[in-house]
C-alpha cells in the first residue's frame, strides 16, 4: 500500500472540498487508501480544516476504523457478532489465532488479525472479511484455504 | 435467436460464498463452447441459504439452480441448463420456491426481480411511479397516506412514521433533511442491505417522496463501511439516478429539487443510534444526543430532519402506489404492514422473510427456516439485535408484534432473529453482551460506560462460581441502573439480553463452573 504524504492528504482535502464536517468522511478516504492515519497527517488535516488537533485527535481515536498505526499488507477480520457466535465463530477465532499464532490486533507476517461486529451476513455465518471481501460460511478448511489464497496472491 | 438471460446476484450473502467465481465460470464457459447469453448480475432474492442462486430464463419463466458453484458450471451447461435443464443442482421456477411464495412482499418485491444497477429495468418495474404520483397529488396526500398506512419505524423504535414527517413537515424553517439510517448494526439483521444492493433505487425514490413530502432538498444515506458492497452498488446507483434526472435540481420539472449525498460510518455500532448518527454525519465523533430536542425539530446542523431507517423508507413508495389503507390492512393491531424478518445464526434456511405482522416466532424458524442448521434442538432465540431479549423456546409461539413482545420483556427491533441450539452456553452470551456494550459505548453517559465494564466483571464473578447470589444481585441492580439512567439504547437496552438469561437460562452459569 502506498504511504501517505503532505500532498495527497491536500488532494483527499480538496476533494472534499475542505469542509471540516467531512473529516468523518476524509478519513474514512485516507484509511480506505493508504490503510492507517499517521499523527502527521492528523495535524496536517487540523491545519487544512480549521479544527483543532484535539478535535481531530477525538475523532481518529473514536471510530474502531481508524487505525494509528500501520497494519499488515492483508487484514483478516472474523466476526464476533451473536449469530456468527452460533455457528461457531468463537471456535472459528481461536483456531485462527492459534494457526496464525497470533492475538487480535497483532500484526505478523504481512497479515493483521482484527475483530469485527456484524457483516450483515448473518444468514452465511460464520463471516470472515479479508482485505474488504466478505466471506460467508467459513468453517476451518474453507479459512484455511483463504489463507493460502492469500499467501498465493503475494 | 435471442440471446438466454442468465442471472447470477451480485449481493453480499451470494458474492461471499462464491457468485463472483460462479458469474465468471459462466462467462467463460458460454464463450468456449459459444452458448448466446446474457449475464444479468441481479440482487439477491433473499433466500440466502440457496445462494448462490442462478438464474435461467426460459420461455421468460425464470429457473432457478441452487447452491451453485464455480466448478457445478461446465456440467451445467453439459446438461444443457440454458435450457432449464435437468441437473441436480435445479430447484425448478423460481416464483415457485415455497420460500419466497409464502412471503408478502411488500417493500422488497423487487429485489432479486431486476437488474438494481439498470434505471430501465426499474422503470419497467414501476421505478419512479410513486414519486410522478406524489407530484402531481401534492405533499399534503402523500403525508395522508403515510398516516393512514400505519407505517412505523423498521429501525427498532417502531415511533410513526406519518407523526415523524408531519412533524418535520410543519417545524419552520428553510432548510429541512431527510437522513437515511443504512447503519445496520445489530447482529443478525442484513435487510437494509439486502434492499440497498438489489433495489437501490427503490430507497432512492421514496427518499424523494420523503423529501416533497416535508419540504427537504438535500437527503444524506449513512451506510456502515462494513458494507464495501452495497456502497459500491448504492454510489453507482445514485449516479444513475442523477444521470436520468431522478435527482438534482427541478426533478423532471416538477420544480421540486432534492438529491442524495452517501456517508460512510467508521465502525462504531452507536452511530446507528439517530443523534449519534447524526454528530458522525456532521463529520464529529459518534457520541448521542440528549433529547428533546427531537431531531424532527433540530436534527442534521440543527435543521429539521426526518431520520428514518432504509427499509421504512423504502416501504413508502408501494404505500403511494397502493394506499396506505391497504398498508394497514396488512398485520395486527398497532403493528401494521410487514416486516422483513431476518433469519440468522443457527438455522437450516437463513435468509430474508417479508411477512405481515403476527407471524409466531416458531413459524418463521420452523416453516421458513426449517429448524436449526445442526438439527439440535432450538434452545435460544435472540430477536432485536445485540440489545435483544434471549427468548426461550417456551415462548417461541409469541406473535410477532411490537406490543406483544414488549410484553414477553423482549422487542422487534429491526426484524433480526438468531438461533442458537442447545449447545449455546448463555451464561458467556450474557457476559458478551456487556463485553460489547464496554467497547462501543460512546462514553457520554456513567451507567453505559462503567456500568457495562463492572457488568463483564459481575458476570466473570458468576461464571467462576463467587459469591453466585450476592452477584446475582449485584447484577440485577445493575441493569436497573443501566436501564433507568442511561441516555440511550446501547445502555438503556444492554440489560435485556442480560436479564433473560438470569430469568431463563441461570442454570447456565451453574454448568460453566462445574466446566471449570
């Protein structure tokens, strides 16, 4: 993914045609893009939109979508909803970490392991999104060759 | 010779166990062996269990195949299914599903029927019939209709709807707005999707009704980005819209202008909450409201604003076509028209279900559903999203009615129900729902805040067997406390899930400390 700089942060900025009610949106377009908000950029948008860094600040730090922090080239979410809990997402997540050998919100080996609540998928559960895509009905084997998809796609 | 419609969804549910792969095995295939067709990426149905569902038309009857996959499509085509050939993948027509013939639909007719992305189709289909309608009978008609028709709130609240605009309608001022709720939150309900992705424009058009109907020029859509899909479906379609004049200024010069503007949320479940929403509209962290006032007299930068779910918006177009009277001839009692139940979790045929009001809980599991999906025995069913009642199997014969579930200790909600079997350990179910209440409270108010992270530590305390009735106690104070004092559902609501597991299932904290 590439980085963000003082540039395209001007750029996402007038696209939105600097108006600070749209910071929600702005980052949303950051994130979607370079994948994370650097404190840089945070201040950068304080200085385009007119808010205060604390305001801004308030809002990255609000919303579970704004990462501050670089994550991995893939980013793994398992669902953890109720309807995802009765077919066996919990089991689903402990074999995930486990195989990954790692915890929620880790990053190793280029893939970052999140928690998400609801991908309205319910009636395909257990959900798992990868890298934005939905995926319904995962069980171990079919989370097993996603993984090695993945690897594959590297 | 023409050339044969395929149809294969491009909805979430259908994409995410493989309709992409399957749409492209078809096209690839078809141009191998040189088979004349057209691949028409319809929506979805609804009966997810079947997906993916493809499509053949056939002396224009559509024949269904289900559960189809990638590596089903040459043998398809070896059994000559563009066609309607035999295979054992074919379930026949599709309009005779018993699935789908049981339903009523009234809101979600189209979807699965059309192209969503085509503004012909749509047109075809009645598309933009109701809105020429509200033109030329007037705003004062169309606020009439929407009273009569009884319709209330799809998001949860069940407040009127007609009262809500009527009220927008008469508050004064210049500039008023109609704000869609696409924030679909809560577990186990996916048909504010459902309907975005496969009739968009249907949404599109009664938020223009809604919007001539009380004066508003400007509507906002506040879509969840965990629906990457649906926004890429709904952006297009809004352009589309925008292209043939459905939306702008002077809308087919009925000197009415409105148009649409799409938001995304960032992932935080309160947004869903209306005054939450609209703070993250107005680009500010998602922290609730107090209220009054109501957002119908200061909502979106303090004007005016109908906030409406997506799916009570999008019922209003067919109650301008048909008349709200027949709206409300539909279902029982205060709980008018149909609801689009969401059946989900553990249950052997998920999917959408449009039905009128006071359908049993056991009819939607057993006739629509077919049972739980691990042929267990139902031991839970959680209706309303996260801030739900657990409502035991003795009570699956309640209606489904707002009244009547207030009544049980339990609510509607947004129509979403999940199954859990008899292996659901609901001692852990009630600790989770606090557990979420702690991470996705806004922070505004004390008993949501703290009082969902003490909930988790009570609840900890139980499962391990300390002090079980002196917390038990502890507990029950506490979602009283959250209940009475918090500002809005996420706390207010947090203890429903959480009393109907002492109330019903407290055995279960027993067998989690003899697991231990």
């Amino acid at each position: 993914m590439a980085k963000i700089n003082k540039t395209t942060t001007s750029e996402i900025v007038a696209e939105f045609n600097s108006k600070s009610e749209m910071l929600v949106q702005i980052l949303q377009t950051i994130v979607g893009r370079f994948g994370w908000i650097p404190e840089e950029t945070i201040r950068q948008l304080a200085d385009e939109l007119n808010l205060s860094r604390a305001d801004v600040h308030g809002v990255v730090e609000y919303y579970h979508d704004f990462r501050t922090s670089e994550p991995g080239k893939h980013i793994v979410k398992i669902c953890q909803a109720e309807a995802c809990q009765a077919m066996g997402s919990r089991e689903l997540t402990d074999y995930a970490k486990k195989t990954l050998a790692m915890s929620f919100h880790d990053t190793e080996n280029d893939i970052t392991l999140e928690p998400i609540y609801c991908l309205g998928n319910c009636a395909c559960s257990p959900a798992v999104m990868i890298n934005g895509k939905t995926h319904g009905r995962v069980d171990e084997a079919r989370f097993n060759t996603l993984l090695d998809e993945l690897r594959g796609s590297d | 010779m023409a050339r044969t419609r395929i149809y294969v969804p491009r909805e979430t549910a259908a994409v995410s166990v493989g309709a992409d792969e399957v749409a492209l095995a078809i096209a690839q295939v078809s141009k191998k062996n040189g088979s004349k067709i057209e691949l028409i990426r319809n929506g979805s149905w609804g009966a997810s269990w079947l997906e993916p569902l493809v499509e053949v038309e056939v002396d224009g009857a559509r024949i269904a195949y289900a559960n189809v996959s990638a590596s089903d499509v040459e043998s398809l085509f070896d059994s000559d299914f563009i066609k309607g050939g035999e295979h054992e993948r074919r379930l026949g027509p599709t309009i005779e599903i018993p699935y789908l013939i049981n339903q009523d639909r009234w809101t979600f007719w189209r979807c699965g029927l059309i192209n969503p992305l085509s503004i012909e189709d749509f047109e075809q289909h009645q598309g933009f019939k109701a809105l020429t309608k509200a033109f030329s009978e007037g705003a004062e008609s169309v606020l009439a209709s929407v009273l009569a028709s009884g319709l209330r709130g799809r998001g949860g609240a069940g407040f009127p709807t007609g009262i809500k605009w009527r009220t927008v309608a008469d508050a004064p001022g210049e500039q008023k707005y109609i704000a869609c709720n696409a924030d679909e939150g809560d577990s186990g309900t996916f048909s504010d999707r459902i309907l975005m992705e496969s009739d968009p424009m249907g949404l599109i058009e009664s938020m223009a009704i809604a919007g001539f109907a009380v004066g508003a020029s400007k509507g906002y859509i506040y879509l969840r980005s965990e629906y990457p899909l649906t926004h890429s479906i709904l952006s297009r379609a809004i352009a589309t819209a925008r292209d043939a004049g459905w939306l702008g200024d002077n809308i087919k010069d009925s000197g009415f202008d409105f148009d649409i503007e799409l938001h995304l949320g960032a992932g935080s479940y309160v947004c869903g909450e209306e005054t939450a929403m609209l703070e993250s509209l107005e680009g500010k962290k998602g922290i609730v409201r107090y209220k009054p006032p109501l957002p119908a007299i200061e909502g979106l930068f303090g004007k005016p604003t109908v906030v409406n779910n997506v799916v009570t918006l999008a019922s209003v177009a067919n109650i301008i076509n048909l008349g709200g009277e027949r709206y409300a001839g539909m279902g029982v009692e205060r709980s008018k028209g149909t609801l689009a139940f969401q059946l989900a979790g553990n249950i052997k045929r998920g999917g959408l279900v449009e039905k009128s009001f006071g359908i049993t809980l056991r009819e939607l599991i057993d006739d629509f559903g077919g049972g739980t999906a691990s042929g267990r025995p139902v031991k839970a069913v959680q209706v309303g999203g996260p801030l739900g009642a657990y409502i035991p199997a003795e009570h699956l014969d309640t209606p489904l009615d707002y009244e009547a579930f207030i009544a049980i200790g339990a609510m509607v909600g947004h129509g979403g129900i999940v199954v859990f079997d008899d292996t659901a350990n609901m001692a852990t179910l009630a600790r989770f729902a606090m557990e979420f209440c702690a991470i996705e409270s806004c922070g505004k108010c004390t008993p949501c805040r703290i009082g969902s992270t003490r909930g988790v530590e009570v609840v900890d305390r139980m499962i391990a067997g300390e002090k079980r009735e002196e917390n038990y106690d502890l507990l029950v104070e506490l979602c009283d406390t959250m209940e009475d004092a918090s500002l809005c559902a996420m706390g207010g609501m947090t203890p429903y899930p959480v009393r109907s597991v002492l109330k019903y299932f407290a055995e279960d904290f027993a067998s989690s400390e003899e697991a231990q």
